[in-house]
C-alpha cells in the first residue's frame, strides 16, 4: 500500500538526469540537439547486414574517448560500459546507497555476446549485478525488461516503491546497442524504414533503430525543479506478439488510469510525447487511443526520428527530454513529420513552439501488448 505523511499522499519526483547517445554525452547536449533538430540516424554498415541501414549509433572513437577518461573496467561489455558512463555523474558524490533502489530497463542488454559464443556475458541479470556492484549499491537490482515500454516502466516502479516506503531514493538505467541481431528481427516483420524513420508522417515506412544509454534519479525530496510523476498505468492489451491493438485499448485504458491516479483531465494536459516508432500500425494505434482519450487537439511529438528507436532505453530518454522541456517551457517537434498519416486527428508539431507546460503525458507501447502511461506534473 502507499504511505501517506499526515494527509498528503508521498511524492516521486523526477531530478537528475543523464544521457549518453549520437547526439550528446549529458541530458543538456541532448536536448540542444533535438532542439536543433540533429538526428543521429545515417546510412551505415552492420556486420552481418548485406545491405546498409538507417540507424543511430554512437561514434565508436567518441566512445573510446569518454570510456578511457572515466576509467572504467576494462573487462566490460560495450554496452555494460555505456550504462556505467551515463549512470556515474548521478552517484558518484552520494554519500551512501544502503538503501538505495538500481532498476535496470533493457530489452536486449549484452547480445552481442551471443555472437561470440560466450551465453554467460549475454544474462542481463548477470549484468545488472556487474552494474550495481561496480557502484556499490547494497539491495539487489531490478531487471524491467518488458520489451519497448521498459524504460517508462521503470519509472513507474520507482514512483511505486517510494510511495510503499520501501527504498530512501530509486536509480534507472536504461540501454541497448544497435546490433545486427535487433536489426535482423525488425527486419523479419517488414517493420524497418528505407530511410530516417517519419513518425505520424503520411509516408512512414516503419522504424529506424537506434541505441543510447540513459540514466535518471528518482527521490521523494521536492525541489525547484522537480517535476511529480502524478500517476502512472500498465496495460497489457493481449491483442498480438507484435501488432498493436486496432482499437488502441490498452493505450486508452493506460492513459485513462493515469490520469485518473493524478485526478487531472484531458483538459489539463499541455503536451504529449508519444511512442512515435513511424511503422503503420503503432502511429494509427496512437492516434486512435488519442481520440478515445480526448486528445486529439493536445500538441504531440515523437524523438524518434533524432534518435531512432532505442528499445528499451527510448521510455526513459524520451522521458528525460520531456521533463527539459517542462522545465525550460519548450515543446520539441517531431523530426521528419510533413503530413498526417493516420485515419484519425492528431496536433503534430512541426516546429517549436514555447509555453507553460504545466501537465504532459509520456507514453510508450510494444510488442506483447504492452502500454504504458506516464503523466507528470509542476505543482
């Protein structure tokens, strides 16, 4: 159950943040990029791939550099190093992690290992491990990996946990890689674009992938510039393995719950920060659950077409870039946007636009069904 000081229901409240992508190495370059309208995907070359892709990877050299200053373990994975990197700058100066909750959101985590024979170094809880010892976090750390929705589910775990009173302060982490093998699968559903993905765009053709590592802080201390993860949904709509419901029901249902838990309105929402991934199911899918919410005329936007889609860590980034903006009172457009491509009304934003952002809505869906709702609030 959630604790309650005197009358008031505990907060969770979103605070540090960082993060380590093709476009920047901390949350501030990051979100300048995207204000810049920069995107990271490019035409490149993917061993075990015939053909070139459109993808949004990391410069390699640019990674050496970062790593080798941060002195990490040299006998990490890539990716193990990606998620020390981003999560540093928000542990290194506190003072204690006793009782400090870790949550790991990946999809995929070390697969290149799998490449190389080596099954051991490909466990994700393995790798959780390795992470949270690196930091010397003393409870066990938490795995969310539930495919695309994972890194704004972690989110909303950590909102829950810290009403429950069960951890001081909660840590995410959220990552994957490009790699031929995510590569092969999109592939496999004929759900990859031909060029850099256009989410809610006429003529989107499907995703563009895309790899990052994230990492944010989550505590009950309110500060000047907190912002509340008001309420919080997950629902799984069981339609399909891969395809979106038709009718957008979990989405809706996610969407409503949240709103309900933050006793807000479609009324008082200001922007929205959707999925966005440009294959033509989910961006209808959307659109629908939009409509059936209310809203429909609400400003939207979608990251991916800067990023890519970066699986399990897209939650969390997008997130991250969401909360910039209500703080700075910018909503970002949406990348390679011209016109509409779904059947049913949706305000996205070809430029941008300033004003108070006062509530937003963060969504996220993915293969299995899942959904998930965010809303978060200034109080």
């Amino acid at each position: 159950m959630e604790k309650e000081s005197g009358d008031v229901m505990i907060q969770a409240y979103i605070q540090e943040s960082n993060i380590i992508s093709p476009l920047g190495f901390t949350t501030d370059e990051n979100f300048e990029a995207v204000r810049a309208g920069n995107t990271g995907i490019q035409q490149r070359k993917l061993n075990g791939i015939l053909e070139e892709v459109f993808v949004s990877s990391i410069d390699e050299d640019q990674i050496v550099d970062l790593l080798d200053r941060l002195n990490l373990p040299s006998g990490a994975s890539r990716i193990e190093k990606l998620a020390i990197a981003a999560l540093l700058p928000l542990v290194q100066d506190k003072k204690s992690l006793a009782n400090s909750l870790l949550i790991i959101s990946t999809t995929k985590g070390n697969v290149e290992a799998l490449a190389q024979h080596n099954p051991e170094a490909a466990d994700i809880p393995t790798l959780a491990k390795n992470i949270a010892s690196y930091f010397g976090f003393e409870k066990e750390p938490m795995v969310v990996s539930n495919a695309c929705v994972s890194g704004l589910m972690a989110l909303s775990i950590a909102k829950r946990y810290l009403q429950m009173g069960l951890f001081d302060d909660v840590y995410v982490v959220a990552f994957d890689e490009v790699s031929a093998f995510v590569q092969s699968g999109f592939n496999s559903f004929q759900a990859v674009s031909s060029e850099a993905c256009r989410p809610y765009d006429q003529k989107r053709s499907g995703v563009s992938l895309g790899e990052a590592a994230v990492a944010c802080y989550i505590s009950t201390e309110k500060r000047a510039d907190s912002i509340t993860i008001a309420g919080d949904a997950n629902i799984n709509d069981a339609n399909h393995i891969s395809g979106p419901s038709r009718t957008g029901e979990g989405l809706f249902l996610s969407i409503q719950k949240a709103l309900e838990e933050a006793k807000l309105t479609a009324e008082n929402m200001d922007y929205i920060v959707g999925h966005g991934t440009a294959t033509i199911y989910n961006d209808e899918m959307e659109a629908i659950a939009f409509n059936r919410a209310g809203l429909s005329s609400v400003p939207l936007a979608s990251y991916k077409g800067n990023y890519g889609h970066t699986l399990g860590a897209s939650g969390l980034l997008e997130c991250v870039l969401l909360v910039e903006c209500m703080r700075r009172n910018v909503l970002l457009p949406s990348k390679g946007f011209e016109e509409l491509g779904t059947s049913q009304s949706i305000e996205v934003l070809k430029t941008e636009r300033k004003g108070t952002i006062q509530v937003a809505l963060k969504t996220a869906s993915g293969f299995g069904g899942t959904n998930t709702a965010l809303v978060l609030s200034k109080d």
